[in-house]
C-alpha cells in the first residue's frame, strides 16, 4: 500500500514538475493552505520577491548556430554564456580580451589548476583577479564551462561574495555541471532572491535529492505546500529521508532554531538553511564539507573556541580566513598548562595553526627576552617551512614589533626582519641590520627594503648593494643564489643599476641556478614566453606564471625562473604583481651559508 502511495506521489510530482519548469517562481499560496513538511507553524503569505535585476541569460541557437558573439560551444556541447566577471576594466580587471587568442583546452586546464586556494598573498591576490575578470571565452574545444570552473574555485577558496555574486550573473541551459555548481554559490553566499528563482531551474526536473529537496524547500517557501508535499514524497519514495532537512526547512519557516544534531549528509542546502534558522554552523557539520562551510563555523562566534580553531585549522592553506581573523581565533584559546610548560617540543607535534597559537600564547606570558626570542622564531619558522612565513608573520606580527634589536639577538635578525618587512613595517625591519657585518647578507636585505618601501635614503643603500655584488658576485667567485636574484630581480623591475652590476645581472640572469629546487619544465617555460609574445593572451600569461609558482608561493624556485616570471608580468603592463612577486620571492630565500 505504501509503494503505490509513494507510485501515486511520484507520477503526481513529476506532472507537476513538467507544468512548473516554465515558470520562474513557484506559485503562491492559497489563504489557509496546508503546513508544508507537516509544520505546525504555517509557513508565510508572501513569496520570496524575485531579483531585481535578471542576469544575462543565454540560450543557444538552432543547427549548432549560436545567437551571440563572445560563445564558444565544444564538441561535446558545453557553451560558454557572455562575458561574465565582477572585475572589468576600470575595477582592476586583466581585460576583456585577456585570452581571446589562447588555446581553450589549455586555458581550461591551467583554469582548473590556478592556485587560488593558497594562502601566499601573492598567489591568492593574482588568482582572484584573473578568475573574477569579465572576459570573452577563446573559441575551441571544451570539456567544461570556464565560468564553472570560475565559480568552483571560488567556493573552493572561500570566496563566498565573490562565488555569489559570479552565479547570479549567468543562466546556462543544459549544463546539469554549471547548474549545481551555481546553485551550491548561491546557496553558500546566502542569495535568497536567486536561490529559488530561474537559475536554479534544474529543480524543477532533476531527480537527484539534492534538486528535490531544494525544490520541496521553494515550494514551502513560495507557501505551495500541497507541491511541497508532493515533492516530499518522492524523496521519501526514493528512500532518501532526511530529518535534518526536514526539521531545518520546518524551522526556517516557523521562526524556530531547533539544533538538528548530526546531519548525515550535509550539503549546501543544509548549511544555507541553518544559517536561514539562525543556528551557527557547527564543527561536525562543517568537518564533513569543504572550505565554505569551514569558513562559516569558524567565524561562528557561538562555537566552542577549540572547534574553531580546529574549523580554521582545516582550512589554513586555503587562504579563506583574513590575519585579523585567524588572529581573534587564537587569541580567544585557553591553552592548556600541560602544553605551556614545553610549549616548542608540544608544537613541534602539531599542525601549523595549533602550533601557532600555543607559541603565541607562550611569548605572550614569557618575560624573558631570549626565551621570548627563541618561541618567536619557531613561530616564524613553521617547523621548516620557508612558504609559510607571510602567514606565520601576519600572525606573529605584533610580537615581533616587541623585541627591540639587540646585538646578543643577532641570530634572529634574518627572520625576524623579513616577517617585520611582509607584515609591512619596513623601518622596524630596518633596525635589525643597523649593525650588521657586510657581506652578502646585509646587502640582499638592502636591495629587499628598496623594492619593498623605496625612500631616497634605501636608494642609496641599494646602490652601493648592487656595486658591492658587481665586485663579489662574479660567475668565478661562486656567488649565493641570493646575489643573483637580488640582481635579476633590480634588472627585470628597471630599478637603476651601476653599470657594471646591470652587465652581471644579465650574466647570471643566463645561468641555470638551485638544481635542486623545483624546476619547471623547458617546455613550460616556453609556452610562458611564447605566450607572452603575443596580444589577447594576458590571462594565459598570468595562468602560466600562478601554474609554474604554485600555492605555497616562490619560496622555492630557482633564482632564474623567478626572475624570468616577473620579468615577464612587468613586461605585460602587470608592475605592481610583478614586484609584489620579487619581494615575496627575495623575502622566503633561505639565508646564505
């Protein structure tokens, strides 16, 4: 009896479904109509009022034809809609036609593997602006929607505004790809007027449960409960019972915060209507999910502080989370006696976030200088970890600010230094080598600080630096890979340069240096400057640079593929990238023997 109940409701929602997928809304309620879901509270008169600006729909023509320029249609259908960005070109945009003229399958590639989930500042800040530019799609061959791509690695780096707001932008038809990915934005950026309305069509047929149960949700909250029952009892007929759902779309209409426990199989749905309830998104939930969902219980002050911090924790390499508020994170633990009484051994056992917090907690209470000393620099350290500093500095900045150089501190100063310099405190960074022998060292630290925060008086300084490795640094006199760089990376920015040190510069521009650091590929290489040969491929450009650098930034490449990669984003018009690179780079070398 119960199957040709569950056979009765499925024929009926699926008729329903066939009548409703040319509408944009679902219709309104009737006075008195049923509590959806079994409420008992009745849910509200008025639909969700719809957007008040349509996006820019796209549909594609007839015998393979399309009916607008700027689309690409692969041979195994995938379209690509108008161009679509929150960047144009007076917003800090790279351009509309930034790669019109590159190959589209290796734009789609290099796209699926730009790093934007990093937390290198340069990386995450140069990523974002690519992926968020309004740009034509080039003409071949697709696999995917590059706007899908787009929107995934938003999400997947926390950019939830950003992911959002790309969503709502578009209409694809026939792409069940783009179609999830776009409503999983809009349900994480929390964009009621979209979430129910024609960009999430697909719910309308889609038979998966993750459509029905977001069709069964805008049916209830348009006040259609007879639908949303119906719809409800496919999903049941199906087996797929979800009480959280249930218990969560029955509260969001109700006006009630009842915690739903554990969720078995959360997904975005759940997560947009816990946050609709008003209840936090808690750790297990978010454990269970990727960064979106992380990002969310970990700025959720109601969780408990450690799940925070483990929610934060799990996300740190992905860049989602601000210094400001990963900083409140770790400041609001209560660490352990246990773990203060070895706090360096303890977070040598832990990952990075922990750790960071324990040896923050410990400097802080410590009084003694060395000792303060010696935690700050494991901080800083990152267990080895050279790729790690910007962020270990953004963290640890304030402590660093107050340790005042001391000649007995000296060992130090090269750490210490740089994470005052990326923390943005160029005169304090300074101080650390007021009394520092000369020799390579020292003058690396001088072309660094000019680059950094030019003034005329550091200038100067790195004048006399360059002169100083023009006599030092020849080819026969073994120079460190830091010499090199300090005067690749002065050539390629066009920084003035001593005669003598700018012929050098090209020398050792010319070696190939660090055999054992990560090396691209010669062929990688070549694509890069093939590509930047030529117009309408700046987005390839900058693809292949963020490609060859990685999400753990340039701590680790040779000295002469840095160079070439910011020689060549200063030669496409991209300057300040360019040197935010260089000073990135020469900051996270080790320091020479």
């Amino acid at each position: 009896m119960t199957a040709f109940r569950n056979s009765l409701a499925l024929a009926a929602v699926l008729a329903l479904a066939g009548a409703a997928s040319g509408q944009s809304a679902p219709p309104p309620a009737a006075t008195g109509a049923p509590t959806p879901l079994g409420s008992a509270t009745a849910p509200p008169a008025d639909a969700p009022p719809a957007p008040q600006s349509a996006p820019v729909e796209f549909k594609p023509g007839i015998l393979g034809k399309v009916t607008q320029t700027g689309v690409t249609e692969g041979d195994l259908g995938v379209v690509d809609g108008p161009p679509v960005g929150t960047l144009g070109d007076s917003q800090g945009g790279l351009g509309q036609s930034m790669w019109i003229n590159a190959p589209r399958g290796e734009v789609e590639d290099l796209l699926g593997r730009v790093p934007l989930v990093s937390a290198d500042p340069f990386v995450r800040g140069l990523a974002r602006r690519v992926v968020l530019t309004v740009s034509d799609a080039p003409v071949g061959p697709a696999r995917r929607a590059l706007v899908t791509i787009r929107i995934e690695k938003l999400l997947q780096a926390g950019l939830l505004d950003d992911a959002g707001a790309l969503a709502a932008a578009l209409k694809l038809d026939n792409d069940p790809d783009f179609a999830r990915v776009q409503a999983e934005a809009l349900l994480y950026a929390g964009r009621d007027k979209e979430v129910c309305g024609d960009l999430t069509a697909t719910r309308l047929t889609a038979p998966e449960p993750f459509w029905l149960e977001l069709r069964t949700w805008c049916f209830a909250a348009g006040g259609d409960s007879a639908s949303a029952e119906l719809t409800h009892a496919v999903l049941e007929a199906q087996g797929a019972k979800d009480p959280a759902f249930d218990l969560l779309s029955a509260d969001a209409l109700g006006g009630r915060k009842t915690a739903p426990g554990a969720i078995d199989r959360p997904n975005a749905l759940h997560v947009y209507l816990l946050r609709k309830t008003g209840l936090p998104v808690t750790g297990a939930t978010a454990a269970r999910l990727g960064t979106a969902a992380n990002l969310l219980a970990a700025r959720e002050t109601r969780n408990p502080p450690a799940d925070r911090l483990a929610a934060a924790a799990r996300i740190a390499a992905t860049g989602a989370l601000t210094s400001a508020e990963l900083l409140a994170i770790l400041n609001a633990q209560a660490t352990p006696a246990d773990q203060l009484a070895q706090p360096e051994a303890t977070a040598a056992k832990l990952t990075f976030l922990p750790a960071q917090s324990l040896l923050r907690r410990a400097a802080t209470l410590e009084s003694r200088p060395q000792q303060r000393l010696d935690l700050l620099l494991a901080a800083l350290s990152a267990d080895g970890h050279r790729d790690r500093l910007p962020l270990a500095a953004a963290l640890q900045g304030d402590l660093a600010l107050g340790i005042k150089p001391d000649p007995t501190m000296a060992r130090g100063r090269f750490a210490l230094a740089r994470a005052l310099l990326l923390n943005g405190n160029a005169d304090a960074a300074s101080a650390w080598y007021g009394g520092a022998p000369d020799g390579t060292e020292l003058r690396v630290f001088q072309v660094l600080v000019d680059l950094a925060s030019p003034n005329a008086a550091r200038d100067a300084a790195a004048q006399a630096a360059l002169a100083w490795f023009a006599a030092n640094a020849a080819p026969q006199q073994n120079p460190a890979p830091l010499a090199a760089l300090a005067l690749g990376l002065s050539d390629v920015l066009g920084k003035p340069m001593p005669p003598p040190a700018r012929a050098l510069a090209a020398t050792l521009e010319g070696m190939r240096w660090n055999a054992a650091a990560r090396r691209p590929s010669d062929a990688d290489l070549k694509k890069l400057e093939e590509a930047a040969s030529q117009p309408g491929r700046k987005g390839e450009v900058v693809l292949r640079v963020l490609d060859i650098v990685g999400a753990n930034g340039p701590s680790d490449l040779p000295a002469d593929v840095t160079i070439e990669c910011v020689r060549i984003l200063y030669q496409a018009g991209l300057a300040a990238e360019a040197k935010a690179l260089a000073v990135e780079a020469l900051a996270l070398q080790a320091p020479p023997p």
